[in-house]
C-alpha cells in the first residue's frame, strides 16, 4: 500500500483512468498512513468514513473525464466545507459547521476529488511556525521537533508526509511558499485575483490567495488549473484569460530573462542560502535562460508595510467573530463584556497582538502616520517590481532567509518570527505570482527553497522556469517516517 | 516607538479584547518592539506618492437587482451560540 | 421664545440666539435587493427570514455590489443638482454593535459616490436655497428588539445590508419649518426620481439632527451636538427646540457644551447624551479591500439623465406658465408626485373648453378633505381622475350648480360613480330653461304679494328671500344666475 502514497498526483490519476487503481484504493491508503501519523498533528478534523463512502460512489461511476477523478484530498481548514467543521486554527470557531463551501474547494470536488478532512493552520493563518494553532503544534516530517512552517504547516506537513497527494493552502505574506520550502515540496501563490477568495475564512483581503502545494511542478501546475477560476461572488476576482497550466507546461525556456535582485542579499543571511542561490542561477543559466542584475531599490520597507497593511485588515475581518452568530461565545454580564471576553478567551495571543496592531494603526490620529503611509510604501514597492519586469520576464529568490527551526525557538520573539517572511512578503504586497521548489539542502539534511516571482498572470511562466529547474535540481526529500511506529 | 499601558487599554476597549495588568504588559512590551520595527518606514519620503489600496487594476464588478437568496434562516441561526428558532440573542442591551 | 415664519430665535434676558440646523438623512433605496447581496429587501417578513450568509457576515462571505442601487443613488443626485463623482470608493466604518453583524458597516467616507448639490424651499416668504454636502450610499444595520425577552436582546438581521442613501446637508436650515419643508421636498424629489418611497413610518426615511446655537448676527458656528435616528417631522421639531434650549441655557450659565451624540426620548420629549466620553468612537475608517473603488464612465450618468423625470421646482414652473396657476397652487399639486399625476389626467380628462382654476379648487378642496377624512394617499383616491373631471365639466357647463355639485361628489365617492349618471338618475340637472322659471317666479310673486310691494318701495334686502323661495321651489335645481336676472325683471 505504500506504494501508493508514494505517488505523485499525476501518476494516482493515470492509474485510475487506466482502472490498475480504484478511488477507495488510493482513498484508503492515504487515511491509513494519516492514521499511522497522528503524531504530526496535521489533521484538525477527519472526514475518513465520509472519503471512503464518496469513493466507492466514485468507483461505480466514475467520470475519467475529470481531472482529479476520485483522488482524495485534505485541504487547509481555512477554506468552508459544507458540513465539515471549520476552525480557522481557531478557539473561536471550534463548533462552526458551514452550511456552504468555498470557490476553490468546491471546483477540486467538480474536477472528481474527495475531501479527506481539514488540515492544521496557524490561527486565522497568522504565523509562520503553525505554533499559533489552537489545536496544537504540527510536526515537520524533516525532522521530530522541527516546525513545518506556517500558516498552511498542516498542509506542508500532510504532503511532504504523503498523508496526501496534494493540498491547497493560503498565502498572505509566505503561508504557502514558506511552509513547502520548510518541508521540501511545491507551493505556488498565484496572482491575487486568481483564485476566489469566496468561502475562505479571510485574514487579510487585499493580500489573501489561495494556491496549489504538490510534490513536484507538475501536479502543481494540474491542481492551479483547477482552482483558478473567474467568480463573480468575489469582487476582487479577475475575468482573465486562464491557461492550461498542465497542459501548456514545458521546460523549453531558452532566452528568458530571469532577474537576481541585489536587495534580497540580506545581512546574516547563511551561506548556504547565498550557495543555494548561486546553485539556482545556474541551473536556470543551464536551460538556457538568461541572468540579469536588477534592482527592488524598497525591498527592505516590505516587511515593515506588511505589519500595518495585513493587521489593519485583519483588525476589520475579525471583528465578525463576536459570540452572536456562530462560534465560540464566553458568559458576560451585558453585551460588550460578552464581546470582551468572548474574544479574549476565543482569540490565541498572536491574533489578538495583530489586531490590536491593526486597530492602533487605523486609529484617529494614527491613520495616516501608520495606514496611509504603508499603502503609499506598497505603491513604491509594486512600482519596483513593475520597473523590474521592464527587463526581465521573472525573477528568482531564495523562498525564505533560513531552513525550518525548531518547535518554540521563535515563538517569543515577533519581529525575529516575522523576518522569516522578508523574501516571501513583497510578492503579496504587489499581487504577483511566485512559486518556491525545493532546491536543496542546509548541513542538516533540511529541505531548502527557491523562489520564482513573476509577471501578474503569468503562472504558465513560472511554472515553466520551476519545471525546467526541477530536471536539473533532482532533489530528493530526506523523510524517514520516524513518526509511525 | 514604544506603547504605554494607556494605549495598550484604549486599543482593547476598541478591539473589544479584554486585557487585565498582565497582559497588558506584555502587549506594551510586544508591540513596541513591533512598532520599532515598523518606524523603519519613516525614512522614506512618499509625500508625492499615491497610496496602494487594491493590486487589482479593475473597477467593481456589478450584480444585477435580483432576490436570489431565500429564507435560509434556520441555516443561519443554526450556528449561532443561544437556542432560538428566529432570532439571534445577546445579553439585554441597554440604551 | 419667538416661533414667527421666517426666524426662529431664542431669547434670553440679554441675548437673542439663532439655531443652526443640518440634516443627515437616511433613505432607504427603492431596489428589490440589498446593497451587496442578494437577499429581499421587503418591509415586513417575519424575523431574520430575508438574510443571507453575506448579511449575517458568515466566514469568508463577499460583498457584490447592486447595480440598481448605484444607479438610484447617482439618479438621487441628479435630482439633488449635485456633482456626480465618477470614482467613488467604499470604506469600512468599524465599531461592534449587536445588530450590526460584520463589525463593520460597509459605507463611503472619504470619496462619496455624490458631491454638492442644492434643494430649493418653497417658503410662504419665498424661496430659500439649501446646500447638500454629500450623498453617499451606505448598508442599514439590522434591529434589535429589547422588549420581547425580559433577560435578553433579540435581533433580527432582515434590514442588515439593505442601501441607504446618506444625504448631508449643510448647516442651512433656521427654523422648525425648513425643517419641515427641507424633509417633505427631499422625500418628494425622491419619489419623483423612484429612488425612495419616503415611507417614514416604516422607518425608509430618518435622519441625524445636528443642532448649534449661536448669538443673533454671529457668524461663527457653535459646538454642535447629533440627535441621532428621528424617524418623524414632529420628533424632530420636538428634538430640536429641546436641545436648542438646552444649548442655550447651557452657555447662559457660562457652562461649555460638549460636542456627542444624543438620542430623543420620545416619552419624556427631551434628548441624552448616548453615550460616555471615555467610551468616545473611532470608527477607524478604511478602503474596504473586499470592493474595489466604483467607477462608472459619463455614457452611463447620462443615460441615467435621460430617464429623469420632470421633477417638482419644473413642474411647478410649467404648472404657472401653461395652467396659469398661481405659485401656491402650483406648489401644493406638485409636492408629491402622486398629486401631481391626478391633477394632470384630471386635465387632460376636462377636454376642451376647460376650467382649470375650479379643478384645483376641487381637488384641493373637497378631494384633499375626503382623502384627509379617509386618511388615503391620492393613489387609492375613491374618485377617480376621469369622474371628477367630468364633474367639473358639468359645472362648468352649467348643467348643475356648484351646491348639487356637493351633493353628487359625496355620491361619487361610494364606488367612483359616475357624476354624469347620478345627475341622470336622480334628475339632478339644473333648471336653466328662462320659459319655466318665469311660471315658477310668477308663481311666487303672486304667493307673496306684500313682500313684493316692500321691496318695490325699497326694501332692497328681500331680494334674497325671493332667490331663496325660487331655488327652494325647484328644489335647488335652479340656475341662480338666470334666477338673478327673471327677478330683477319681475319684481
């Protein structure tokens, strides 16, 4: 049975097609190794006996039309799930049931997949560790002690511990790019208005998108297909034309100019990612593309104007989880202490220090020393990225400024914690496309990334350069399976 | 920048958040480190820069004026914390 | 105090002060869903059973703008002579309220989606001119329910997320009048327009009051103080004089009056403070990142032009010039634009040959009382357009009198008979044939000889009890004027 889970996505959905696997097969398999692995604490909430029921429907009719004909999928609990619980990583959704689904699960169950259950966070998606969970810590499967990353570490952790072939998470400073550096897998953040925020338990609206993680470009590039789809029940969501991101992929990109930002070369930045980056240029100089010096003159202000722009939101998006409608509520003796408490109690620490964060900056007198001057900052920072794509068709990155650290080295330190995210935020704040693969490893055998920036819309282009690189990188995840006994 | 214990108590009476001594010291303390972070922005000039609120480049998107959605209240109030069929509950509100 | 028409003034031992009045006002866009989602705007359904996951501000629910609603508000506008803004940008006003489920009410604050414009008042001392700062849309919050559950606040979130239209003014108004007339001309442009119906009953139209006082002749404005969500004409004239007396008395007792929001106690007729300094609001304004900023091109503001209807300051001009009312009347028939249609059909129903002046007079007059007495709106009027013109037609053409007019009209309203036919029936038509008449006055002459010989040598008064005994005789059916001129043969 291993040998399944061992699988890409695109190789699980040939063997269907090709009637060598059935839809409870390979849905089996995958429950049976998450069971085994309950010591990475991926999962929120199980949906195992609902899966295998959906799967046998499956097998007796099966569509193999589908692109995702009967795979089994455990998706981040930040996306609704009718019927499903979700959390948010959150106290204060610990008993919400939606009674509607999300955009962009809902086109994964059009496309033939099966909902295995809802996998662990950081609380509202704020963290970069999954330490700031309600329900507790998720283990890297790199290493015991070792955080997965975050926000979406549940989902980097279930993938790169093959307790599923593919997921999805969100991305609002790094949250699926970091997480799939930290646990040697695929992650893309597709350009904002490409994927539907609808039904998506929301951090921050302007930075907010979903995005595909796989093991390899491949599966990447089919599970983008898929998600990015135009809705008109978001009114961000952008009517472009969409490729066939599976289809069109190739690894001819000779004569494309990929641009190496001096910027990124942070102070105390470990050689090995400096190597690691060098090792990138390389590579991509190999397929025959070309490197340009280019320069994002404001990069080192992204981090800054990311804490006023992403607590700001966040301060206003949270302010509906106020023990009326659903959720957790606390006893108050009138109405605002019921509020107080019910969201001090309901909220973890790091969720209530954004809000506060973002509450101050919004506030009369500080509006615009703070909030108007981040949102002047990300004007600066996207004119930096659009004078950069004057020259250059992408551009490549380290994912993040370190490999996975381990469980609690960070936790009480914000700022070191929110440094984490210096290479991941300024894509956000310009509403680009960015992919990270993993690309080798630190002298600890932990995985580490490279990050392919590129035009708005222009996913086919990133996708191509990654699965170009992927040929020559050749990397191999160092996974024992120390955690099942 | 650091932030009083005053301010940490005004942002959570508008955060609805309570805060008792203790944890009021330690978000003074957290925040002012985050906000020392943050005055890095002040070293650059954007006096003649137009502020960034959206990455989409397009204009709302209308819908048409019709009632599509139905009575779903039983959906609605399902979740929701007091057991009453139609309405939403809170503690007595005095104005 | 002194309450005359054109001031409206408080005085004291050694001051005279003046009151400074602006209006928010909150209407409700005619439009058959709400702003930003899909779920029924209808008055009246049974508790929270027209709202949606977006109303109830579920997780990862999304605003989509009404179209309609935009138009209704840029409609408004031109209505309102205002400036309207191509770009216009949706903000986030942040504070918790049971009844207010997102945490925020989505609304504009900084780029309205209407700038300036002015409405004229039509006072008894001429016309004032008033300004508008703003109008700009916004989603109503939806109502709590304090008296159902003794523990207990209940809320129904059927109202949450349906349009309002915010219409600022600025500090023009004086008096309790122009209050009044500035309301009623605001809710007629809107009916014109079918933006707004107006209804203040259930609760479509309310308004924030913003109250100053200052001295007589002082140019500077006072501290002002917001009495929040009138819902009728009489509370706010109540509300106002309370608190400009209350401003007033504050300052003579050297005392300094503090700029808050205060709400009017209907019962006790006096306004409080709502809310406690300390407690002070910030709402925190902000583009809200789930909309983008709204934008709509010129083609589309003037094809909205181009649907405009007539509205009242016109109607009212054309009224003088083509119907030769006078400004009164024609004020009086274009203040709603209900009146307005009926008057117009009535007219056009007269035909040829018409009497307009006594169509106003019987619309004003006897229709205005029926419909007061019946508390109807003109719309549901029991006699239609089309008899009542009739009816002045036969006065007119002296088939009956203006006094068994009286009497078939108060026929005509049980089942908007028809007055041709009553008349028919009840052989009501007046007597103008010269020949019978004359038989009839002999007649009397001859009864009452005496009296006919007094008035011959002088007795002028007793030409009245011969018109008299005349119409009595032909049971009221007489023309009077040919009863006038046999008379003055005769006797």
């Amino acid at each position: 049975m291993s040998e399944i889970t061992n699988q890409s996505l695109t190789s699980l959905a040939q063997n269907i097609k090709d009637k060598k696997l059935s839809s409870e097969e390979i849905t089996k398999a995958f429950i049976e190794r998450s069971e085994k692995s309950k010591e990475l604490n991926t999962y929120i909430s199980e949906d195992f006996s609902n899966a295998i029921d959906k799967a046998k429907k499956f097998d007796q009719n099966p569509n193999l039309n589908l692109k995702l004909p009967g795979i089994p999928i455990a998706v981040k609990d930040l996306f609704c799930t009718q019927n499903v619980r979700t959390t948010a990583g959150s106290k204060i959704l610990e008993n919400f049931i939606p009674t509607y689904e999300s955009t962009v699960t809902q086109n994964i169950w059009d496309e033939g997949a099966i909902l295995l259950g809802k996998l662990n966070c950081d609380e509202f998606a704020m963290g970069s560790s999954n330490e700031t969970s309600f329900y507790g810590n998720v283990q890297n499967p790199i290493d015991k002690g070792l955080v997965p990353g975050g926000s979406s570490g549940g989902s980097a952790a279930a993938l790169s511990g093959k307790l599923t072939p593919i997921t999805i998470g969100t991305d609002t400073g790094g949250s699926i790019r970091q997480p799939a550096s930290f646990t040697g897998t695929v992650g893309l953040k597709p350009t904002y208005g490409s994927c539907s925020r609808y039904g998506i338990v929301a951090f921050a609206s302007s930075l907010d998108q979903a995005g595909p993680m796989a093991q390899n470009v491949k599966d990447c590039a089919l599970l983008q297909e898929v998600i990015s789809t135009y809705d008109k029940k978001d009114s961000t969501s952008i009517d472009f034309k969409r490729n066939e991101f599976s289809k069109e992929l190739t690894k001819d990109i000779k004569g494309k100019k990929i641009g190496i930002p001096k910027e990124y070369r942070v102070d105390g930045m470990p050689k090995e990612i400096e190597e690691l980056w060098q090792k990138g240029i390389q590579y991509v100089k190999d397929c025959g593309a070309e490197i340009i010096d280019i320069s994002l003159p404001n990069t080192s202000y992204a981090l800054p104007t990311y804490y006023i722009v992403a607590p700001a939101e966040a301060s206003s998006n949270l302010a509906r989880y106020d023990g009326v409608k659903y959720g957790f509520r606390a006893k108050g003796e009138n109405l605002i202490d019921m509020y107080e408490k019910t969201r001090s109690e309901g909220f973890g620490a790091e969720v209530q220090r954004r809000i506060m964060i973002g509450t101050y900056v919004l506030s009369s007198g500080y509006y615009d020393a703070y909030y108007l001057k981040a949102q002047k900052v990300r004007k600066l920072i996207k004119n930096d990225f659009d004078e950069a794509y004057k020259k250059v068709d992408a551009i490549l990155t380290p994912s993040t400024p370190s490999s996975a650290f381990k469980i609690g080295e960070k936790k009480d330190d914000p700022v070191s914690m929110y440094l984490n995210d210096i290479f991941t935020v300024p894509v956000n704040l310009a509403g680009l496309p960015a992919i990270s693969i993993p690309a080798g490893h630190d002298a600890s055998g932990y995985p580490l990334g490279l990050q392919i920036i590129g035009k708005a819309f222009k996913e086919q282009e990133i996708l191509n350069i990654a699965y170009a690189m992927e040929d020559k990188i050749n990397f191999k995840n160092n996974i024992t399976d120390w955690w099942i006994k | 920048m650091s932030i009083d214990l005053k301010t940490i108590k005004h942002i959570s009476k508008l955060s609805r958040i309570s805060v008792d001594e203790q944890k009021a010291e330690k978000l003074a303390e957290d925040l002012s480190s985050i906000f020392e972070f943050i005055e890095k922005l002040n070293q650059l000039n954007t006096d003649k820069v137009e502020p960034l609120t959206s990455v989409a480049e397009t204009s709302l998107k209308f819908r048409s004026d019709e009632v599509k959605s139905k009575n779903i209240r039983e959906q609605i109030i399902k979740n929701s914390p007091e057991d009453n069929k139609d309405f939403f509950v809170v503690p007595k509100v005095v104005e | 105090m002194s309450k005359n028409k054109s001031e409206y003034l408080i005085e004291r031992t050694n001051n005279i002060y003046e009151v400074v009045i602006g209006l928010e006002v909150h209407a409700q866009v005619t439009s058959n869903s709400k702003l930003f989602s899909s779920s029924s705007t209808k008055f009246g359904a049974e508790p929270n059973t027209q709202v949606s996951l977006v109303d109830a501000a579920f997780p990862g629910m999304l605003p989509v703008i009404n179209e309609f609603c935009v138009k209704q508000a840029i409609k408004t506008g031109i209505g309102l002579r205002a400036k309207i803004n191509k770009r216009s940008v949706f903000d986030r006003k942040n504070y918790f309220y049971a009844d207010l489920p997102q945490g925020y009410q989505i609304s504009q604050f900084k780029y309205p989606i209407v700038g300036e414009g002015t409405v004229i008042l039509d006072m008894p001392d001429g016309q004032k001119e008033i300004g508008i700062e703003r109008l700009h849309l916004e989603q109503d919050a939806g109502k709590s329910i304090h008296d159902m559950d003794p523990q207990n606040t209940l809320v129904d979130l059927n109202r949450s997320g349906v349009a309002l239209m915010e219409i600022v003014s600025k500090p023009d108004l004086r008096t309790l009048e122009e209050v009044s007339t500035y309301i009623k001309k605001l809710r007629s442009i809107m009916r014109y327009l079918g933006t707004c119906d107006g209804n203040m009953q259930e609760g479509s139209l309310r308004a924030d009051v913003n109250v100053s006082v200052r001295l007589k002749d002082s140019k500077e404005l006072g501290t002002r103080c917001e009495i929040k969500n009138v819902n009728s004409i009489k509370f706010m004239q109540m509300a106002i004089d309370y608190e400009a007396n209350r401003q007033v008395d504050l300052i003579e007792d050297g005392k300094i009056i503090d700029q808050e929001t205060r709400l009017f106690d209907i019962r006790k007729n006096e306004t409080r403070s709502m809310r406690s300094k300390e407690d002070a609001h910030d709402y925190r304004y902000f583009p809200d990142p789930d909309l983008l900023p709204l934008e709509v091109s010129d083609e589309f503001i003037n094809e909205l032009k181009s649907t405009i209807p007539e509205l009242p300051d016109d109607k009212k001009k054309r009224f003088i010039e083509e119907f030769k009312l006078s400004a009164y009347e024609a004020t009086i028939l274009v203040s709603d634009i209900e009146i307005s249609k009926y008057f117009e059909e009535v007219i056009s129903k007269m035909g040829k040959n018409q009497d307009i002046k006594l169509a106003v007079n019987w619309i004003t007059g006897e229709l205005f009382a029926v419909l007061n007495n019946k508390n109807l709106e003109i719309a549901e009027s029991p006699i239609s357009a089309e008899n009542l013109a009739k009816l002045v037609n036969l006065i007119k053409n002296g088939t009956i009198s203006g006094k068994i007019a009286k009497t078939i009209f108060e026929l005509m309203i049980d089942g908007d008979r028809d007055p041709q036919k009553i008349v028919e029936e009840k052989g009501l038509k007046q007597e103008s044939d010269p020949k019978a008449l004359e038989a009839l006055i002999d007649k009397i002459i001859n009864d009452n000889r005496e009296k006919a010989i007094e008035y011959k040598q002088g007795k002028e008064k007793l030409f009245g009890f011969f018109v008299g005994q005349a119409m009595k005789a032909s049971g009221g059916k007489a023309n009077p004027q040919l009863i006038n001129e046999i008379l003055k043969k005769k006797l």
